[in-house]
C-alpha cells in the first residue's frame, strides 16, 4: 500500500514547480475503492475456481495427462541382422536342360522383451535389406524369392523378387542385394505351436546345364537385415511389462504459508482419478508412492491411500476389445476412502505420484494384445476442495521491493483503511520495512493489527454469512519515520488469516470485500 500510495502522490503534486514557496499544507488524497473476491486474490495460482451448484466455491489443481504412455514407447522390433544358410543341389543336366530347386529359409524375428508374440504389423517405416551369396556355377541361372508373411498392404501381395545368378566370366561368388522400403507393408508371423515370431523365405532357383562341372552340393547364404521399424498397429502379446510413470502436481495456493493449516470439513475435499486407456491391454496401475509435500520440505509429509490405509493402491484399468481398435476407454477411480484431506491439511508444496503400470499382469499369452502408435495411457489426477472448513492461525510471509525515492518535503502521513468484510475471515496483517540486510527499520502497525473483522456466521448446512462487518484502521507516520522507511529496500509481509476460533465455514461467490483507502499528507516547502 505504501508503494502505491506514493506512486498516486507524486503524481498528483508536482513538487519542483513549486520548491520556490516556503508553505505548509495538507492533502486529503482517495487512493483506492474497489470490490475484491477470492478469485482475484488467487488470480496468480494454477488453480482453476469453480462455481458449485449452490455457488459454494471449489479450488481445483488439475494433473490434466499428469502421466502418460504411448504406443511408440512400448519396446517392438530392434535393429537385427541375421545370417541364413542351406545347400541344395542341382542335378546332372544336359546342356540346354533346366530345372527348378525349391530352398526354404526359417527366420524367427528378434524382439525387445522375451515372451514377446507378435501376430502382425502394420508398418509405417523400415527397411528390409537381403544379400544373397551362392557358389552356383551355372552360366544360366536364376533365383526367385518370395516372402509370404511380407506383404503390400494396399494389394494384399507378399513380396517377391528375382536375382540373375549367371557364373561370372572368371569364377567365384555370387553376391547380389536389394532394399525395400517397408513403409506400408505389413509382417504376418507364424506362431503356431513350435514357431515363434517366424518368417518364412522360399527361394526357387532355376538352373540351366552347360558344361561346367557339378559341384553340389551348392550353397546359399541369406544376410537378412532389418533396420528402424516403425508400426501403425501390432498385434499380438507383448508380454508382462512394468512402465514407469511419475509426476508432480504443484499446490501453489501454499506456497507462501508459513504456519497454521486448514481444517476440511466433512466430504470437502476430493481426490479424482480418470485414466484414459486406447491400448488393446490388461493393466495394473501399482501405486508406489504417493506423497503430499509440505511446501519447501522434503521430510513433513503425508503418504496419500487411495482406498484407504491398508489397503493395496491398485487399480485395473479398464482396455478396447478388438472391436474397438481406435478408440479410448475411460476408469474412474472412486476415491471416498482416502486420506487427501489430511494431506491437504498440511499445506502441501506438491503432490508428487509414482506408479508402476503392469501391462499383462496376469501373463497370459493366450490374450491377443493390440497397440497403435497413437495408443496412449493418459490419467488425469485432480484435487478438488471445497471451500467449506475452519482456518486456524494460517500465516503467510512474502517480500516485495520498496523505493520510496528522496522526497523530503513529506512531513507526515495518516494512511486510512476502511474495509468492509463480507467473509468469514478475520486477518492480522504486519508490514516491516527492511533494509538491504534485512534488518527492521519500521514495522508499519501494531503488533497483532486486526486489519479484516470476520463476518457473523449463519447455521449449518449452509453457513452462510450473515451480513458483512465494517472495520476502520488509521495509521500514521510522522515526519522522522518517514525519513526511516526512505531507506528501506524492501517490505515484509506477514499476514495471518483465521475463522473465528477455527470455526467450520463456507466460502460462496457472492462474497466480497469493499475497500476504501486514503491518505492525509502533510508537505512543507
């Protein structure tokens, strides 16, 4: 008040065009008459004010996606390359004869987390990289291979494709090579009893006789090499695996309390639990820990019961059916039997969470799991509190700046405040002018100054304020502690704010303060 009561003085009296006159006066100056409600006085929190349906006001800190999973952090198909190899051999053929040998090739694809099955997938990126070696020494020769679990996805139609295996001019190996793309392409794996993530590649070499000699059995080698897969859908079973999930949800409604806490009355306060679930998956979600830190401590603080203490904090979390691929399904965790009351109560900093998902819990590989890359687990943990409880001795400090510059032509000051109070909270307030050290200076109103008397209130269920009290507080300076606080650096404001003897009280949105200030100067030129 002091910052901006000088802020209006200077602007009101232009004191150098007037430092020629030797001359006292007074000036009766109105500072402030404004309506103030909760609302702006919490206007800097991240807490959001609801109307409740009898106007009761609610305090609500929302965890909004307060953690959350994707599809594409689930482990899938890592970088692999593999070598296969077969002989096969070629019969005696006359020249200008040919024939046609059949070579099957098993692959069984590696995956991130063992116990992992995977049916297919629908692919949005990769590469397949196949080079082929062989010691045929045919002057006319050629293989086909056809991948029957790689398929196009937009006709339907495995992957096939054909090398030249014509000896070379000088003899040795044949090695030939391609790449393919994988983006929209789909693996369909066997798993049927005794496959595992399998592939099959056939290969179909035709050979034509010539006069070269027959050295089979020959031999061919498969580098199959898959690299930066990338899926839009999979499925399959990926097997019993814990995610790891922490968050915070900050209280910045106490952070500048000091001492005394809230008392909550009955069913005031409320702890919500929504999880948004668009994996094909069984889930556990284990709460590890779950705290309610008192603001800057790292020691006072409450563990939070879901359900109550004793009992486990885990929940299942309801999961699509096959026939609801795409779409979100919603848990609403019940929370009546927690202890988020008493948490609150201590005037938590945070609210710090961290939970365990178990994706499978029950590890039964015979559920046929699926996930999109855009499958997400998202839960939203909001902290609801009705304004409805009794305030015992709640203290709050904080510091501002202060200059009040050199202006020595002030030779006394009578700060009035005229509040009329339409809540049922009374407040002592104390401002102490500091120096750079911190050290007093002047404490600006009696110790234990009641600036707000509290307003009467009605009977229960309601507890409504009956009609609004009016208190009148005046503060003088004269001229020496003005020239005191001119050397202040900054001012310490400590507030205590109570229910009359800790009274259960609510708090509506009719509720106002009406504030009126002003200020008598004395100047002397």
């Amino acid at each position: 008040m002091p910052l901006f009561f000088m802020g209006c003085i200077e602007k009101e009296l232009d004191f150098d065009s007037i430092k020629s006159q030797n001359w006292s006066s007074e000036w009766a100056i109105p500072l402030i008459n404004s309506s103030v409600s909760l609302k702006d006085l919490i206007s800097d929190s991240t807490a959001l004010i609801h109307d409740g349906e009898d106007g009761l006001l609610i305090l609500v800190y929302e965890g909004q996606d307060f953690f959350s999973y994707t599809g594409e952090d689930i482990p899938f198909i890592p970088n692999q390359e593999k070598i296969l190899g077969k002989n096969f051999i070629v019969p005696d053929l006359l020249p200008g004869n040919s024939t046609e040998v059949p070579v099957s090739f098993l692959y069984e694809l590696e995956t991130d987390e063992p116990g992992t099955r995977i049916d297919s997938c629908n692919l949005k990126a990769g590469y397949y990289t196949m080079v082929l070696t062989t010691n045929l020494n045919k002057e006319n020769a050629s293989v086909q291979l056809t991948l029957p679990g790689l398929i196009e996805t937009a006709s339907g139609n495995p992957v096939g494709f054909t090398f030249d295996l014509g000896y070379p001019v000088g003899g040795g190996l044949i090695v030939r090579d391609t790449t393919i793309d994988l983006a929209g392409y789909t693996l369909v794996f066997n798993n049927s009893p005794g496959h595992s993530n399998e592939l099959v590649i056939e290969a179909l070499v035709t050979a034509y006789g010539d006069n070269n000699p027959n050295n089979s059995p020959y031999s061919m080698e498969l580098k199959n090499s898959y690299t930066n897969l990338g899926f839009t859908r999979s499925f399959g079973y990926i097997g019993h695996q814990i995610i790891e999930m922490q968050d915070t949800i900050e209280m910045d409604i106490f952070d500048v309390n000091e001492e005394g806490n809230f008392t909550f009355g009955p069913g005031s306060v409320n702890l919500k639990i929504d999880v948004n679930n668009s994996f094909g998956i069984p889930i556990l979600m284990d709460i590890v820990t779950f705290k309610a830190y008192h603001f800057g401590s790292t020691t006072d603080s409450v563990d939070i019961y879901i359900f109550g203490e004793g009992n486990p904090s885990q929940f299942n979390v309801d999961f699509p059916g096959l026939d609801q691929i795409g779409q979100s399904v919603l848990t609403e965790i019940n929370t009546e039997n927690s202890n988020i009351s008493e948490a609150i109560e201590i005037s938590p900093g945070n609210i710090y969470i961290d939970i365990d998902g178990h994706l499978n819990p029950d590890s039964d590989s015979t559920l046929t799991n699926f996930v999109l890359d855009t499958s997400a687990i998202r839960a939203d943990v909001t902290v609801e509190m009705s304004l409805f409880g009794g305030i015992n001795g709640f203290k709050i400090t904080d510091t501002v700046d202060f200059d009040l510059g050199n202006i020595d032509e002030i030779t006394s000051l009578l700060l009035v405040v005229d509040a009329e109070n339409g809540y049922p909270i009374e407040a002592k307030l104390q401002l102490e002018f500091v120096d750079s050290l911190y050290q007093v200076l002047h404490s600006l109103l009696p110790p234990g100054e009641q600036l707000l008397s509290a307003a009467p209130v009605g009977s229960p269920p309601d507890y409504r304020v009956t009609g609004p009290v009016q208190k009148i507080t005046n503060v003088v300076l004269n001229e020496d502690e003005v020239k005191t606080i001119q050397k202040a650096k900054k001012i310490i404001i400590n507030a205590t704010i109570s229910t009359v003897n800790g009274q259960l009280v609510k708090i509506y949105n009719d509720y106002k303060i009406d504030l009126k200030i002003g200020a008598k100067v004395g100047i002397n030129y």
